[in-house]
C-alpha cells in the first residue's frame, strides 16, 4: 500500500503549461506502474497517461498525445505529468494512481487526493 498525494493544478489560459507531481507520503512508488486519470464535472474518471516502475515504457490516451508526457524520478520518489498547449477541455481534476496496468490501463488501488487543473479559453 502506498499513500498519494498530487499537486501542481491550477488555472492556466489555453496554450498553456502545468507540471502536475505525485509523491508518495507514505511508501515508495519505486516498484509501482503510476497512472494519471482525470475526471471532469459530469463525466466518468478517464485515463491519461502511465508509466511503467522502470520508466521503461509509457502509455497515452489519443486525446493528450504528443501535448503531455509522463515521467518519473524514483529517487525522489515522485512521478509527473507535465502537460503543454493545454486545452479548455483539459480541464478536470487529476488523481495519480498505483499500480495501474499501462496496458489496459485499469487502475490499482491507491489513489491521490486529485488536483484541480482548469484551462480558460
């Protein structure tokens, strides 16, 4: 079990930039595929991107593909997401998750608190 906690939403015009951060407060994310999935008001959680505990491979939902890129520093424990040219439909809050399979991309477990990203047009 490994306790989330993400940050770095927040209000950004379009074509804009944020770098998202999920750090472990509790455990280490070393040995855990992360996946960012977002949901916005009304809508189901969807994916986002993963990761795999190596940083060897990566996975991208088509809608954030060549915008956002996933990566990792397990020496600081913590994975991000830092996402350019961001869109208004962008805008939803972001939960990272452990243990998500990059493949299927169905979620673990554990998951963060969620951070608030809004994208003004």
């Amino acid at each position: 079990q490994v306790q989330l906690v993400d940050s770095g939403g927040g209000l950004v015009q379009a074509g804009g930039s944020l770098r998202l951060s999920c750090a472990a407060s509790e455990g280490t994310l070393t040995s855990w595929n992360v996946g960012w999935f977002r949901q916005a008001p009304g809508k189901g959680r969807e994916f986002v991107a993963a990761i795999m505990w190596s940083g060897g491979s990566t996975n991208y939902a088509d809608s954030v593909k060549g915008r956002f890129t996933i990566s990792r520093d397990n020496a600081k424990n913590t994975v991000y997401l830092r996402m350019n040219n961001l869109k208004p439909e962008d805008t939803a809050v972001y939960y990272c998750n452990a243990g998500t399979n990059i493949w299927t991309t169905d979620p673990g477990r554990d998951w963060g608190q969620g951070t608030q990203v809004t994208v003004s047009s």
